[in-house]
C-alpha cells in the first residue's frame, strides 16, 4: 500500500496536480517600509509563512530569498523585476507581491511578469498605502489582482485564500472579490 502511495504521489508531481511549492511571497523591503509598525507586521506575517513551508522572496536593491525573518533588510530601493525573475526558475503558480511603492523599472518588471503569465502562473498584488493614494500603473500591468490597503495582514489573506481559489481555478468559489481595487478601511 505504501508502494501505491508514493507512486500516486509521484504520478500527481509530474501531472502538475501537486506542486513541491505552489505559492511564493515576494516582499518588499526597501528603505520606504521601514517603518516600525510595517516591519513588525511584516516580520509576522514572514514567521507565518515560512512555519507553513512557503517560499519568501524579499527585494529591495537586490531579490534573495528569506530563511528566516532575520534574513530581511529594510532599506535601498525596489527591484521588483530581479525578484520576479527570481521566482521564473522555480515552479509556483500563484505569486503573492507586497509593496508599498512603483518598481526601480516598470519596463522589466511588466517583461518578467509576462514570462510568468505565459507560465499561467497568477499574481496577485497588495498595495499598502492610505485609500486616497493613486495605485501604481505597473502593478495593474503585471497583475491579475490589485488590492489596496493599509491592513497588511488582511489584504495578504484576501489574496492568499479566496482570490487565489478563484485566480487559480481550486473549488468552489464563496464569495467573489470583483473589483480590482479592494480597499479593506
């Protein structure tokens, strides 16, 4: 039976049923995040993923990969398009990207999130900033979702639970999150 089990586990790998690492967070850690309430909320949230198995990569002038909440730097700019790149050499299917602010350069971040799009992987983006502030263009040009929040922690589980179900196709879907801007005051 234990025989059965590996081979139908193995079976379901190679089909792309079941993913080693289905999701990646790519996190913003640029010098405009360091702020002491952000960070704190982000260090948890980061815990929390790592605890479940996920995969974390924060950018800022550089992407890298976090092993740890340790790990994050919260200063220098915001190379979304190095972490993006990052994430198109490993097989995820739904990307998960906050930030607080406009990529370093629009015009490589919207090329590497088309070379993920044509890998049918899904990107969903969380803007953090007050409800009155403008959302970045190159986020509605490399997303399939955009919300809009300053509650880090709940557009993150907005992202990550229903609009992910629905983005990726999983089940049954409750309860629809329609508008692209999604703001959770």
């Amino acid at each position: 039976m234990l025989k059965i089990n590996k081979i139908l586990i193995l079976v379901l790998f190679i089909t792309g049923l079941i993913y080693a690492q289905d999701d990646v967070l790519l996190l913003d850690t640029s010098g405009s995040m360091s702020n002491t309430q952000v960070v704190t909320t982000l260090k948890k949230l980061t815990q929390e993923y790592l605890d479940k198995g996920k995969s974390i990569v924060a950018f800022n002038d550089t992407a890298y990969t976090v092993h740890s909440v340790d790990d994050l730097s919260f200063d220098g700019g915001t190379a979304m398009s190095k972490a993006l790149k990052s994430v198109n050499t490993k097989q995820y299917r739904f990307v998960v990207i906050i930030t607080d602010g406009e990529a370093d350069n629009s015009e490589a971040t919207i090329h590497e999130a088309k070379l993920l799009h044509e890998q049918n992987i899904k990107i969903c983006s969380v803007y953090l900033s007050a409800s009155s502030a403008s959302i970045p263009d190159v986020l509605f040009n490399i997303s399939d979702q955009v919300f809009q929040s300053s509650n880090i922690k709940a557009a993150f589980q907005m992202c990550s639970g229903e609009v992910r179900k629905k983005l990726l196709g999983i089940g049954a879907v409750k309860k629809t999150v329609n508008p692209s801007r999604f703001n959770l005051f």
